[in-house]
C-alpha cells in the first residue's frame, strides 16, 4: 500500500494544494492520501486571528472531499490531537504503527524541501518514509531541484527524493490569500466549498453579508454545506431552472437562486434537520418527522429566507420542491421540474419528462409528481399527502401527461 501525507497548516487550503495533492496522487500511485493540518508548526508562528483547529480541520475535509476519493483521501487528525508542536517523525511514528506495511511519501512543496534539513529529527523521517517534492512557482524549476536533492543528499545520503511537475501551478500561498481574503477578494484560489465556508463563518477578516449575496458567493456558500458528489446536481438544476423560467416567462433570477439553495441541507442529519424546524417553527406532519428526505426542502427554505435573505417566492420554491402541492406558482413547478430533470438525471422516461417540462409545464409537474407515486408503491413506502392533492389538483384541472 502507498500512502501519501501531505501536512500543513491549511488556513485556508487553497487551490495550490489541491493541484499538489492530485498531482501527487496520479504520480505516486497512491492507494491513500492523508491530509494533515498541523495543530502547532513548529517551523512558522500560527498567526494572530488563526481560526480554531475546527475550522481548519472542516476546510481540509472539504478539499479531501473534493478530491472525490471516498475512503482514499482522507484527513487525519492525528497531530491536532497530539499536544504541543507537531513534528512530523512523531507523525510518522504513528503513521507507521497504524500502517506497518506501507509505503509512505511525504509530499512537500519547495519551500518545505528547501529547508528539510533543518526539521527536527529528519533522519528518523527519512528511515519511514521518502520525500516526493514538488514547484510552487515558475522560477522552482528543475535545475533548483537538481540543487536542493543534491545538497540534501549530501547531508542525509539516506533520503529517498521523488521530484514531481505539477500539471497546474497554482502561484499563491495562504498568507497572500488571508490578506486578499481581508480586502473581500481571493475566492479565485478557493474551492467554492472553502470559500463559502470561509464567507459562512466570517473567517479571515470577510464580513460578507450573507443577506446580499453575490451569484457566486451564494454558489460558494450552497455548496460549503453538501458534499463535493452533489454540486454537479445542484449546478444542473439551477441551469435548467433558469432555462425553463426563460421558456414560461418567471423570473430568471430567482429560479437561478432557488436552485443553487434547494439543497443546501441535504446532508443533515434527522436530528439537525428536525432542530432547524423547531428553531424556524415549521410545522410537520407525522410522516414528515420520520422521513429526512422530506424535511431537506423544508429546512432547506428556511436558510434560504433566514440566513440568506430570500424572498418568499424563493422560500416556497424551495419549500415545495420535494412533495409538491396543489396549485403551484410557475416558480415552484420549475423548481420541481428542473430539478427531476436536470442533464445530470439519468432515470427511464426521462427524455419525456424533458419533452414535456418546455412544451407543457403542468404536463411535466403531473408526469413528475405520478412517477414519485408509482415508484413510492413499487418500493412499499408511504407517499406524502401533498404529493397526492398535487397529483389530483392537476387531474381535476384537465392536465394529463400527454400534454
Ligand atoms: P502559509 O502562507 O500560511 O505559510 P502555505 O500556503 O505555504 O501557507 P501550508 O499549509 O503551510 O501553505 O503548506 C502545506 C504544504 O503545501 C507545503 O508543503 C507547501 O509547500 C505546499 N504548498 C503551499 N502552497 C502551495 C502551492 N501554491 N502550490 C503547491 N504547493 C503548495
């Protein structure tokens, strides 16, 4: 097994590491990589301001997350677990009783290889694992390598030096960025993820009012609060939402914001979502209090009205997208239908549905709402009672899904 450990400090992770990171993967063949933030580096002061160890643990893990190797990478808490400075041959000391057989690679920028041989106790670093580097600018090319490896080589003969090219150099460090971050710029070398979660928690000196936000920062933040597998979905969906509003004449803007929100809280838990209810004083029925999957719209219209400042045709969009209901606003049918349908879905009869969601919109909400029905029966679960006035409103209405 090949393992890769990539340390830091990680306030933030940036797109420099994420480069560094998937560069390294596909070079070394790695099985494994773990991200470290460190708790206490013992080479630079954590600056003033620094967030809690959470916060930069949470960045991390959106930048394992967005790596999109579930189980592969991973990070690890090891040295904000350990007291006093983190010294990576205790890292690795650990590492090694955790992992007895593997091969390990530390993965180090040049700033880091250009000064390895100050760290403390490198030998017993290099006895447990071989040093994979790698340019973070232009000017760290080859010839400057060939210099470092063979100045390190001469002091520690036993170093194992892998000297990687990063496809992509991305030119920045987390220094310059908190200080781009402090004058409301600098989300280009973010995950929207970590940028949003930055903007969420006013870290490093933002003050983004969350109640006016921009496209992409409402994009940034949606996206902090779901996993990396679900944004191609939530992007599809604003898409097409925004694509169906041009076609029956609403308003563009808020299909485009409903479906960046809809499903922000998707990833709550049933503990968390039922909490935010109580907290906005959403009423539920019974099935709703069972049925997580029911309550994301719900809490997912809260944030939107309550943290975002969203008007109420947006809130009811969003409220609505799941169960449906009868007589619905032409937002609310497009938000349900965009997102049934958006290019990411892939289900049997999802041609039609995409037929009919631009010739007859209440065609393509009914199409929807008796496919949830059926599949509900088929798999022997309940179907909520919104879904059934919706299905039977439209009925008494003269729709029907011939269009
Ligand atoms: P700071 O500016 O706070 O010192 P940093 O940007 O150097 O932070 P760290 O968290 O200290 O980031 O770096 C972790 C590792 O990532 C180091 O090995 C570093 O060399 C590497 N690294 C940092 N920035 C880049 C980048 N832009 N491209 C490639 N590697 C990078």
């Amino acid at each position: 097994m090949k393992i890769g450990i990539f340390g830091g400090t990680f306030s933030p992770p940036h797109l420099g590491h994420l480069a560094a990171a998937r560069a390294a993967i596909e070079a070394l063949e790695l099985d494994k990589l773990l991200i470290v933030p460190a708790a206490v580096p013992p080479h630079k002061e954590l600056p003033q301001g620094t967030p809690a160890p959470e916060h930069r643990l949470a960045m991390s893990e959106k930048m394992a997350d967005a790596l999109l190797m579930p189980g592969t990478a991973e990070v690890s808490t090891i040295e904000l677990e350990r007291p006093g400075k983190s010294y990576t041959a205790d890292t690795l000391a650990a590492l090694r009783k955790q992992y007895p057989d593997a091969r390990m690679w530390l993965l180090m920028g040049t700033d880091m290889f250009s000064t390895f041989h100050q760290w403390h106790d490198p030998s017993s670093i290099l006895a447990q694992a071989g040093l994979c580097a790698f340019g973070r600018s232009e000017r760290d090319d080859k010839a400057l390598f060939a210099a470092l490896a063979e100045e390190l080589e001469e002091t520690l003969p036993e170093a194992k030096i892998t000297v990687i090219t990063l496809p992509e150099l991305v030119e920045i460090s987390s220094t310059e960025l908190r200080e781009l971050l402090a004058k409301g710029e600098g989300g280009d070398f973010l995950l929207p993820a970590v940028y949003g979660y930055i903007l969420m928690n006013g870290l490093y000196g933002t003050h983004a009012d969350l109640k006016h936000l921009d496209i992409p920062e409402l994009r940034a933040c949606s996206y902090s609060m779901v996993m990396q597998k679900r944004v191609r979905h939530i992007r599809g969906t604003e898409e097409e939402a925004v694509r169906l509003a041009r076609r029956w004449g609403a308003d563009e803007t808020m299909a485009r914001r409903a479906g960046i929100l809809h499903d922000c809280t998707k990833y709550l838990e049933l503990e968390e979502q039922l909490a935010l209810c109580g907290k906005y004083g959403v009423e539920l029925d019974e099935l709703e209090r069972r049925a997580v999957k029911l309550l994301h719209s719900k809490t997912g219209a809260c944030i939107a009205r309550y943290v975002f400042g969203e008007p109420d045709e947006v809130f009811n969009a969003i409220f609505w997208h799941t169960t449906a209901k009868e007589n619905m606003t032409a937002l609310e049918k497009i938000l349900y239908v965009a997102d049934y349908m958006e290019p990411n879905r892939t289900f049997e009869g999802v041609e039609r549905l995409r037929e009919l969601a631009y010739s007859d919109l209440d065609a393509a909400l009914l199409l929807g709402v008796t496919t949830t029905i059926q599949e509900m029966k088929d798999r022997n679960l309940p179907v909520h009672r919104s879904t059934l006035r919706a299905q039977a409103w439209l009925r008494e209405h003269g729709v029907t899904t011939e269009g």
